[in-house]
C-alpha cells in the first residue's frame, strides 16, 4: 500500500541548531514529494517538492530536502532553526488513484526553544 | 489572485443539523479535494474530483456528501452533523500532480 511515515511526532530544538525531520514512503515507484509546513492557526504551505533529477532539493525559507531512494527516505534539513519555525510539518505525495490527492504523513510538530 | 477559498472559517453546529462547507478555485484546475486534519492523524483524504461531474470517496468519506457540477467550486456537505466530524477541514485543487493550492481551513465544531 502507498503510504507515508513521519516517525517523529514530536521534536524539540534549540534556536539556532540545525534540524532534520524524517519522511519515509512505500510506493510503487519514485513517487512526486512534498513538505509541507503550517503555522499554528494557518493552512499549508509549500517548502519544497522532488519530481525527479538532482537528489538533493532546495525550497524557501532556508529548507532543503534530501531524497534517497534506497531508503525510502525524504528528509527536510534546516542548518539553523529560527523560533518562526515551530510549526507542524508534513510530507506527503500525490496518489496515482486518487486524482493527484495527496497522501499525508501523520506530521510533526517542531518546538523551537531559546 | 483568490487562489482556493473556504468558507466559512469557523461554524459551529448542533448534533443533527446539516451544512455545506464551499470551496472555490479560479486556476481553472480539474483536480479538487477535500482533507480533514485532526491532532495526530495528519490530513486524511474525505473526497476528491478529477473534473466537473465525476467525484470520488477518499479515507473518510462516511458522512459526507459532495459534488461537482463546475470546474470552480466542490462544496462539502455534512448531512448530519456529530460531534466526531468536529475537525479542521480543508479543501485542496490541483492541474496535476505537481503541485496543490489549499484553501485557509473552515473549523468546525459540532456540539
């Protein structure tokens, strides 16, 4: 079945450290990726997405993502967490046989300390 | 640019009663879908459309009614509301697989 993991639930930072958040998939094939984030209160929005090509993503707000393949894996890095970055973060891919709805992770919620 | 819009932001309902959530897209997009996100559970998929006059169930569709009758709107409607459709909702379009516009979210609280 297609399917999404985000394993961490919860993850705590001190401002200023870097950050991972970890994305596993089971697909088919190499699925279409995405990380979402949402601001306590707010809808989603688009960090960054891998089609295809170059491994290693960039998107806004200083996020990048890593796709690797022989592991399933999609994780969202960070080098410096800033204290605007707590928030809910999600990945997900769109399903073949659902209209291109998306397939969510369950999220993770990031708690930026001073 | 409206990109996807909602509403009503906030409603609350008594066990029973019925309503529509609306959503709008002016992208021109075929692909529109509904979510709901509840804490820990992530977004899970209520219904989706592939184009105007053709919808679909998703994950969680018990409850839920929708339809499409043109490309800009797939409204949502809860026949029945009860306390355990009490959620965030969203309502999400698309061109394609490559990217989807959410709306803002209606909360909804069902007492």
């Amino acid at each position: 079945a297609q399917s999404v993991t985000q394993p961490d639930i919860h993850i705590t930072v001190s401002e200023g450290a870097s950050l991972e958040l970890r994305c596993n998939y089971s697909y088919g094939a190499t699925p279409y990726l995405f990380w979402y984030v949402q601001s306590p209160g707010q809808g989603l929005q688009l960090l960054l997405k891998y089609f295809s090509g170059d491994t290693l993503v960039q998107g806004i707000k200083g996020f990048e993502a890593e796709f690797k393949r022989s592991q399933s894996s999609f994780n969202l890095r960070k080098p410096s967490v800033h204290w605007s970055d707590a928030a809910e973060y999600f990945c997900a891919f769109p399903a073949r046989d659902s209209g291109y709805a998306l397939n969510f992770g369950k999220g993770t919620s990031l708690l930026v300390t001073p | 640019n409206a990109g996807v819009t909602q509403t009503p932001k906030f409603q609350v309902l008594k066990t029973g009663q019925s309503m529509t959530l609306q959503c709008a897209q002016d992208m021109n997009h075929e692909y529109m879908s509904w979510y709901r996100q509840d804490p820990g559970m992530g977004l899970r998929l209520i219904h989706y459309s592939v184009g105007a006059g053709i919808t679909d169930q998703g994950e969680v569709p018990n409850g839920y009614n929708v339809s499409r009758s043109t490309t800009e709107d797939f409204p949502l409607r809860l026949l029945s509301a009860a306390p355990s459709q009490t959620s965030v909702y969203f309502c999400a379009s698309s061109m394609d697989s490559l990217e989807a516009f959410f709306g803002q979210g209606t909360r909804l609280t069902v007492v």
